[in-house]
C-alpha cells in the first residue's frame, strides 16, 4: 500500500510542478511572485517552495529579489534547449513520436 501511495503522492506534486510551469510561462517575461501562484493554483506556500526550488535547481525557472519579493519567470532558453533535446530524442534519432504529431501539437 506505501508503494501505491508513494506513487499518488509523486503524481500529484508532478502535476504541481507541471502547473507551476504552465503558470510561469503564462507570466512570462515579467514573471509573477510566488504568493501569486499560489493563490491561484490553490498551493500551499510550503508546497509550491518546494517545487519552485526543485525547478531552480534544474535551472528552468530564473527568480530576482524585489524587497521582500521573489518574483519567478521560466527560463525559456533551458526549456528550448530542453525541447531541442526531446525532439531529436524522440523524433528524429529512435522514431518514438512522429515528428508530425509534434508540429501538430504546437499549432
């Protein structure tokens, strides 16, 4: 039972994190304080530090200090690079996705 909950429980702050990201896109370039975010995903402040820290540690989000505010913005360059890096993965080099089904998707 622990294993099944264990994996609820990564999906759920999977869709979190997903959900931050979206949010931050939306925002960009200016970005948005994390109380914002918050507010409007329903994330408690604990909850989305956490995941707003594992998304600087992975470099996809950049935040500047404005007084006693961090304000968030995704780092479009390492998403770029990112997807660059996904589609000659999974499109071009092992055929797993058709890169039709990509284009199709960004329309």
């Amino acid at each position: 039972m622990w294993c099944v909950m264990r994996i609820c429980s990564r999906r759920w702050e999977r869709n979190h994190v997903f959900e931050s990201r979206a949010f931050l896109l939306a925002a960009h370039p200016d970005g948005i304080v994390a109380g914002d975010i918050g507010a409007e995903l329903d994330i408690p402040p604990s909850t989305l530090s956490h995941h707003l820290d594992k998304l600087k540690n992975e470099d996809l989000v950049n935040v500047r200090r404005e007084s006693t505010y961090l304000w968030y913005s995704a780092n479009t360059e390492a998403l770029q690079e990112l997807l660059g890096f996904l589609y000659a993965e999974c499109c071009t080099r092992n055929k797993a996705i058709a890169p039709q089904a990509i284009v199709q998707l960004c329309r």
